[in-house]
C-alpha cells in the first residue's frame, strides 16, 4: 500500500502533512489538521470527513483507518443484504 506525502522536495516523505492513497474510485486521506494534535481520517466515498484517530503515529493512524473503515464497509453490507433479502411491499405514509 503505498500513500503519497505532500512533504517538501528534498526532505522525508514522513515529514509531510497529507498522506493520500487512492484505489479506482475510492480515495482515502489520513492527515494534520492547522491548530490540532493528532492524525485525522478523511474518505469522501464513505462520508467521512475530519475523523479524529486516537493514534499518534502515521503508521498506526493509518493501521486505524483500515479499521475504521473495515466497520463503516461491514456496517454498509449488513444494510445491503438486509435491503436485498425483505420482501417487497409497497405501502402508503
């Protein structure tokens, strides 16, 4: 899995701010936030924006987000498979 850095030319990729991963149409962003501790989680596809990760590394911020978004996908497909195996019934308000 490799993340692109927004780290300066010439200084470690593990300097940078911005630690972006992309896979056909779902982009996954683990990065600082101006005046805020910590690593933050955003994923647009999943409507995930800013989330705060307990952890402090980059490495384990981004162990984090694989695990976040593992529950948000699990979550999603238990309300798939739900939606696909109810019978249909229409009905008025």
């Amino acid at each position: 899995m490799e993340f692109r850095s927004n780290a300066r030319y010439n200084e470690p990729v593990e300097s940078g701010t911005i630690f972006d991963w992309k896979v056909g149409k779902l982009s996954i962003s683990v990065h600082r936030l101006i005046h805020c501790e910590g690593w933050f989680l955003s994923c647009p596809d999943m409507k995930i924006s800013r989330m705060k990760l307990k952890s402090d590394t980059l490495i384990g911020a981004i162990e984090e987000s694989k695990m976040v978004l593992k529950k948000t996908v699990e979550g999603m497909m238990n309300d798939v498979n739900a939606f696909c195996e109810e019978d249909i019934e229409v009905t008025r308000y």
